[in-house]
C-alpha cells in the first residue's frame, strides 16, 4: 500500500500524550475486571481469551489488534466474515461482552503502544480493507489517521454490521471528514457521544 500524507491529527503531540496517559491510567483500572474477564473467556469455551487480528493502521502499516475473544471461531485470513445479530459464532458471555463493548478493552494495549488512538477511524479487518477500498471513494485516505477505539464515524450512528455499500460510504466519509477537521475539543465531543452509546447502541451485536 503506497504512503499516505499524515495529517495534524497523527502527530499532535498533545493527542498522543493523551493517549498514552488514558489507555495506561485505564488498563490500571480496570486490570481486575481485564483478568476476570479473560478467566471467564477461557472457562467458556475452548480457545485463548484474547482474540488477534490483522488490521491496518496509520499510513498503511498492519498491526495486530487485541479483543477479548467473543467468538467459537478466530477469523484473520482473506475471507473473514462480519457479525450478524443472532451470528451462531457468538458464544453467550461474548455477546455480553459486545452489547457493552467490553471485548474491546484489550486495545488500549494498542493505544499505549502507539497502534492505536483513543479516537480515530475504527480499524476493519484487512480482507474487509482490501474489498471496501475497491469500492467506496476515499477509503484509503482512512489511513492518514491512527485508527481508535471510537470515532466520529461511530457516534454518528455508522458503525456495525455492514449490509450495503452506502453504509461503509457513510462511515468513510465521517472518517475522512474528522480526520480533516480534527482538533482536540472534537475528540472531546467524540468521548462525550460515546459514554451513552455504551449502554444503548443498537448496533453493538
């Protein structure tokens, strides 16, 4: 994948030592309830408690993104398929785990290690990048951004299972629309947006 220009949103300084502080005060946090979760993962099912998967990051470059395995399968090859509400995939602790987007707390391991942002373009899997970005104008200019553990595109409902085309233009384009007129007080609004979302997103399946 070619280079991407970055944008003030990559190399603001202040955003990253927000995040830095952020993701580790947090994993501090909320270390007992990480442990407790990950013990319950294990004694459900068969399988590792975290789930990892390649993702695309910023200017290109995959990493491995970290979640609580929520799933009887561990997709990351060039065929993964999305989740869909009532998906058989969904073991009955992980579908608690994604109604309160608790399986993705393991990523502000990613934020600390600079992979991630705290908000940013949502990360898809990489066979998800490789088929949307034939398709949907402007999916690779995503990238100029790290990905979050939320964005704009979620708090403005675009977010979820992807049923038809426009949806993941729509995400697209609120991606690329913050990313061009970031600034810090817009990723305070986006963590406001995002507190009530956690409890009443219909989305989150």
């Amino acid at each position: 994948m070619a280079a991407i220009p970055v944008n003030p949103v990559a190399t603001s300084r202040s955003k990253r030592i927000f995040d830095i502080v952020t993701s580790l005060g947090a994993l501090l946090f909320f270390l007992p309830l990480l442990l407790t979760i990950g013990t319950l993962v294990r004694l459900e099912s068969t399988g590792p408690a975290l789930f990892r998967q390649r993702r695309t990051g910023l200017n290109g470059v995959i990493f491995t993104v970290f979640k609580f395995r929520t799933m009887t399968v561990a997709e990351d090859g060039a065929t993964v398929r999305q989740a869909t509400r009532g998906d058989a995939r969904i073991t009955p602790f992980g579908a608690i785990l994604r109604k309160f987007s608790l399986d993705e707390l393991p990523q502000l391991l990613n934020v600390l290690r600079g992979e991630m942002s705290l908000i940013g373009p949502r990360p898809h899997a990489v066979a998800h990048d490789e088929t949307w970005g034939q398709l949907a104008p402007g999916y690779n200019l995503r990238f100029r951004a790290r990905p979050g553990l939320t964005g704009y595109a979620a708090v403005c409902g675009f977010r979820g299972e992807v049923r038809e085309l426009q949806a993941i233009v729509d995400r697209v384009e609120a991606d690329n629309e913050y990313i061009d007129t970031w600034s810090f007080a817009l990723d305070m609004k986006i963590i406001r947006r995002t507190l009530p979302l956690i409890f009443s997103d219909t989305r989150a399946y």
